[in-house]
C-alpha cells in the first residue's frame, strides 16, 4: 500500500528532481528553457516544500518557495500527487504573468521526463536514449531511496538498522550515488561517493536497465557476479530491503 505523503516526496525530489539531469544529459531539454529564466515553487501542506530553477538550460533545485517567481501551494499531498499523474490542475497563487512557461515549457519537460523513466521495447533502440533512460532511472531510484527510507512506515523500519555511514550504488565506473545514513535518516548524493561502508555495483548500463525494468533477477545478477556487493553487508541489505518498495510508488 502507497503512502501518500511518501509518494509525495518521492515525486517532487526523485520525480521532478530528474529535470535537473534531463536538463543535462538531453540537448533537446535544454534547448527549450535555453533563454529562460523562472523559478517554479511547490508548497505542499504536511509535504515537500521547494523550488525549481530552470536558468538558460539548466534546471537547479533549492529549498522553500521564498525566490519562486510561480508559486504552485497544495492543499494536500493526494493533490500534489494528482498534479504528477495529471488528475489535478494546479492554480498558481503568484505568477500569473509567466503561467506559459508552465503550461509550455514545463509541461513539454515533464513530457520528455516520462518519455525515459517509462521506456518500452517499442522505443528506438538507439544507445543515447538507452543511456539517458538508464541514467535518469538511476537518479529517480536512487532518491526514492532515501524518501522511502525517511517517510514510509515500512521503509522507516528498514532504515532504523542501518547504522551511519554511506554505501555506494554505481553503474560500473560510469555513474554513481551514495546513500548516507545518519541517525537513520538518509541523503541521496548524487554523486560517484570516493569513501564508503558497502557499495552495489551494477555491471554496465544495459544490465542495470534490464534491472530497472524488471527484465532480469538481482539474485541471479549477483550469483553471475554481474552485480558486485560488498563491505558492511548489512547496511546493503536493509537499502535492499527499501528498493524492494521502490517499484511499489513508481509503479
């Protein structure tokens, strides 16, 4: 069972979160914001709260609403949800002026963003979109990590035994985070960690896409020693045990 307010926090940090990698690795993406300069703030009541920055092609994303030149506030995190999956209409409560950029450019990211995170065997199979699919995944799982360990009952527990320090999630030597604890509560860095207490490494990108997917087992992937773990076991096993709820929210 989702937990709303986990989804919630999970879809703007993880979700809308990725905009900030599209808006890197796609020139498409960044070819639309290029020139443009808005800040988009989500209020959230008992959720998320912060701003997205999109700058002359680039995407940031920073805390509070405070610099937002669009302030989008939901009265609950059911409706924040049901802006994402596109049941709710959002009305701004400042930037009126600028409310094309929402429904232009905006809307044409968030597009292009599902266009990746919701890839299927009919997509070309052109190596670049693949690549950027995958990495793009990587960034949404690898955040809903630490939101699920944070906010989800079940992902809480989890968390609770995992003792402080960071474990390394990679695609081979291509790309990488750290999950860091710190009295139980988790951080995503988004970032190839250079010290870490245990690591999961995945072989190469098309491993972990089929991984991602659901198209190969992760036990078997680590008999064939196509996926590495090591270090303190346990604190890789209880972020296991949190990526088993992953695909429960981005379902």
């Amino acid at each position: 069972m989702k937990d709303e307010r986990t989804l919630a926090f999970i879809n703007f940090h993880a979700i809308l979160g990725a905009l900030t990698e599209l808006c890197r690795l796609d020139k498409g993406a960044a070819k639309l914001i290029a020139g443009k300069k808005v800040a988009v703030g989500i209020s959230v009541k008992d959720g998320p709260c912060g701003t997205l920055f999109f700058n002359d092609g680039k995407c940031t994303v920073g805390e509070g609403t405070a610099e937002a030149d669009i302030k989008l506030p939901f009265s609950s995190c059911a409706k924040f949800n049901g802006m994402i999956n596109g049941t709710v209409t959002p009305i701004p409560s400042r930037g009126f002026t600028k409310i094309g950029f929402l429904t232009k450019q905006f809307t044409l990211l968030t597009d292009m963003l599902t266009r990746y995170l919701r890839a299927t065997d009919s997509d070309p199979a052109d190596p670049d979109f693949m690549r950027i699919s995958t990495y793009l995944t990587f960034y949404v799982v690898t955040e809903a990590i630490s939101q699920i360990g944070n906010n989800d009952p079940i992902g809480r527990a989890s968390a609770s035994y995992i003792v402080d320090g960071t474990a390394k999630l990679a695609i081979g030597d291509e790309i990488g985070a750290g999950i860091a604890a710190k009295d139980h509560v988790l951080k995503t860095v988004h970032a190839m960690p250079e010290e870490f207490m245990s690591y999961m490494i995945f072989g190469d990108v098309e491993l972990a896409n089929q991984l991602f997917a659901g198209k190969v087992n992760s036990v078997a992937c680590v008999g064939k020693g196509l996926i590495k773990i090591g270090g303190m076991i346990s604190q890789v096993d209880n972020i296991n045990r949190i990526l088993d709820r992953v695909s429960l929210y981005l379902a």
